[in-house]
C-alpha cells in the first residue's frame, strides 16, 4: 500500500534575520516525523532561511526532516520524494546537481539529508512568493519529466529578481502599478517614453529609427516576439526609476552623444536581460558611441544578465576627469553579463563605487576592468578569457582602487596594471547578494545559458 506523507516547504518575504511561524508552520525534526502515524497528512513545513544559494540556478536546503532515505553514491535513485511548486509537481528528481545548477527549470534532487532544487521558472524561491510542498510514497519515483506547467513568459517583469544598487536608497518598480501598452512603431514608442504616465511599453517585433529618444520618469521598455530597437538609443536624463529589460538595441548610429543607453542625473536604473552591440569594422571609435554611459551625477543603478558586445567601449562610468560632481555618487553594480569581442571600457570607471561580479569577459583586445580618479571597484568572481590587460587603475589623472583581485580567475589573458594598495570595501555592507554569487569556475556556462533577452 502506497503510503502518503504531505508536507510544506513554505517560501515567504520575510525581514533580514527574522522567521515569523504560527502553530501550525513551526518546523519540526526528523525524529518528530518519523514518530508520526504513517498516514499523517498534516503539512509540515521547513525553516525557508535555511536555503542558500548552491550556485547558479541552484538552491540548498541542509538537513531536511522528509523521513526517507535519500538518494548516495551507492543509490543515485533512493529517494522517493516528489516536489510541487503551487501544488504542480516540478522535475525530474535524481538530477544531477550541475544540471540543477546550469538548466534549473524545476529539476531537483535529494541527496543524502539534503535537498537541491530549483524554482520551474529559475527565480529565487526564497523570495518568489511560490510555495513549494514535497510529498513521499512508498513506491518506486518516476524520473520523468513533471506534468505540465505555466512557463514564465519572458516578459514577465520580476522585480524579485533585482539586486545591487537599483535596490538602494530607494526601490526601481519601473513601470510598476501603470497601463501596459504594446507598441510597433517609432512614433508610437516615442510617444510612449516621453509620456508623464506610469508606463510598461512592450515593444513587439524590431523598430527603427535614428538618433535617440527621450525616457521620462517611472517607466518600463521590455521587448516581447523579439523587442528590438535598431539605429536608435535612449536617453535617460534628469529622470528616475526606469528599468530596460528584454530588449535588443543595436547600430545606434552616433549623431549627437547617441548611445544604446545613456544616462545622465538618473537614478535607479535597472538594464536587465537586453542585448546590446553595434560592430568594430569602422575605424572611426565615434561611429558607434558606447553601449551604456553613465554620467553627470547618475546614480544607483544596476546592470545585470546582458550580452554586451562587438563594441569598441561598451560602459563608461563617469564621463570626464573634471567631472567632480560626481564623486560620491556613480555606484553602479554590474552582474552576470556577458561581454564579449569588444576593446575596453567593460566597465571604466570615475569617481564611484562600482561592484563587477560573475561577468563574463572574452576576447578583450584593450582592457577589462579600469578604475581612475579615486573610484574603488570590487572585482569579484568574474571569468577573463582572452583579455589583453584584465584589471588596470594606471589610466588618467589620478588612479583608482580595486577589492577582490583573488577572486578573479584569468584565462589566456594578459597581466593587470594596478597602481595602488589592494582595498578592502565591499558591497556587503550596503546590500544583499551572496546568494546570487556562483563560483567563478561556473560562470561561462552560467553566464552563456542565462545572459540576454529571454525570448
């Protein structure tokens, strides 16, 4: 007789350093289980705070009470337990934990106490607001792929998934709370961007155009069927609380300061999931401008899952040494982009207090990394392959700094230039991120798999 034992495995937001239980969610130990009558099917949920990131889609939860065997070395297939994510069973189980890791999409597996999973839509489930239930049966698991699921679409805007400076001094929400449009045309995303309303513009199939066009405050650009902006880029200026997400912007012809992106007195930026490049065929570096300038004063934004790329200076970071309006500001932080066949600026950095983790940097012809003007960057965890000087801070008036610099791992890349003394900063203290970071020997394949638009 099959014999069935439910139990919850509840994710909710809490507050940092603190789990709130009623009577009936305090969790219980695997002793208290296994005493239970077998035909027990009260939930019995397990301590959310425990689950840590195990890198890239992967999560970890230590000493789970299920009350079965789970799976070893000698027996890959033990474990008879079976996860549910909003009562919709996900899968297979028995995955191996690199493929948890590197596909995620639901795949878990309980190993020995422990339990390794990953949400079906590869959100982090310690905030995705999912509950998640397991179920044990006597009888033998299928490791068959699970019933059918609601994917995530890609244009499902997730603010959950935001971290780093977008996040401090204040929430990036974008468009959140307004009117969704849908657009196909120039004129029509004109319109849209530079309207005063609360807006999420979908931008559907590929628009052109030339020049740039102007962002007002409170604003989502997402593509969806393709979204893709060409010959045109997007001026932030004066503004706050724009989030471009899903994207491609390419061949944004220079005319007048024209970039992809750029960004003037902005403040809570988010550019996540885009695509963007131009070409390195013109010998001419003003052609094409950069792909994403920050300047003048701009301030907490964050630059993450991109695929940057076939562009001579991709990011800049404070646009001239005399600029020292900015100091104290420019803080930016840049994560899981992949950056590629490019020549330098990835990011150059002026003035703030920059944070570059688990990118992907190949085929850098310049340099990686740059931080002048007394600017101090934590270069952590990212992947040079191909880069002729990584990290450098010898350029400009006055140097910059560098934290991290174990860290990195360097691959067929030439030697840093750092001038001055190893600092000690880190983000740490300012917002939360450890458990987005992977180890650096995962970050290609991770990187590879998750950078760019989603559709």
């Amino acid at each position: 007789m099959t014999v069935l034992i439910a139990a919850a495995l509840l994710f909710s937001q809490c507050k940092k350093d603190e789990q709130v239980y009623t009577s009936e969610t305090e969790p219980i130990s695997a002793q208290t289980i296994a005493a239970t009558s077998a035909t027990t099917t009260v939930p019995q949920p397990i301590d959310a705070t425990k689950a840590t990131s195990d890198g890239g889609y992967a999560w970890r939860i230590r000493s789970v009470a299920f009350g079965v065997t789970g799976d070893s070395g000698t027996n890959a297939t033990a474990s008879t337990v079976r996860i549910f994510e909003n009562g919709v069973e996900i899968g297979p189980a028995h995955t191996p934990h690199t493929d948890i890791r590197t596909s995620g999409k639901g795949r878990f597996s309980h190993w020995g106490t422990d339990l390794y999973f990953s949400a079906s839509d590869n959100s982090n489930p310690t905030t995705n607001g999912k509950k998640y239930t397991f179920l044990t049966t006597s009888g033998s698991l299928t490791t068959a792929a699970p019933t059918t699921q609601t994917p995530s679409t890609p244009d499902a805007l997730s603010l959950s998934n935001l971290i780093g400076y977008a996040n401090v001094g204040g929430k990036t929400t974008g468009g959140q709370g307004g009117s969704t449009i849908t657009v196909t045309s120039f004129s029509a995303l004109k319109s849209a961007a530079e309207s005063s309303a609360t807006l999420i513009i979908k931008v559907a199939g590929k628009i052109t155009g030339t020049g740039s066009l102007y962002v007002k405050s409170n604003k989502t650009i997402i593509g969806v069927n393709g979204g893709t902006c060409e010959g045109f880029g997007f001026r932030v200026y004066d503004v706050s609380n724009i989030i471009f997400q899903n994207l491609t912007i390419r061949y944004v012809v220079n005319r007048n300061d024209d970039d992809c992106i750029n960004i003037k007195n902005g403040n809570h930026v988010w550019v996540d999931h885009c695509d963007l490049y131009a070409d390195r065929t013109h010998s001419d570096w003003e052609y094409y401008d950069g792909l994403i300038d920050i300047s003048r004063q701009s301030d907490y934004i964050t630059i993450s899952w991109n695929k940057l790329h076939d562009s001579n200076k991709p990011v800049l970071i404070g646009a001239d040494d005399s600029n020292t309006g900015d100091v104290g500001r420019n803080r930016v932080t840049l994560y899981k982009n992949y950056i590629y066949n490019v020549s330098e600026r990835n990011p150059r950095v002026r003035f703030g207090y920059v944070h570059v983790f688990n990118n992907y940097m190949k085929n850098v012809s310049g340099y990686g990394v740059l931080s002048s003007m007394g600017a101090t960057v934590a270069v952590e965890k990212n992947y040079f392959e191909g880069v002729s000087t990584p990290i450098r801070t010898d350029v400009g008036a006055k140097p910059g700094y560098i934290s991290n610099l174990s860290t990195n791992k360097f691959v067929s890349s030439g030697s840093n230039k750092i001038t001055t003394s190893t600092s000690t900063w880190t983000p740490a203290s300012i917002y939360s991120y450890s458990a987005a970071v992977i180890a650096v020997d995962q970050v290609p394949s991770l990187v590879l798999a998750g950078a760019g638009p989603r559709n």
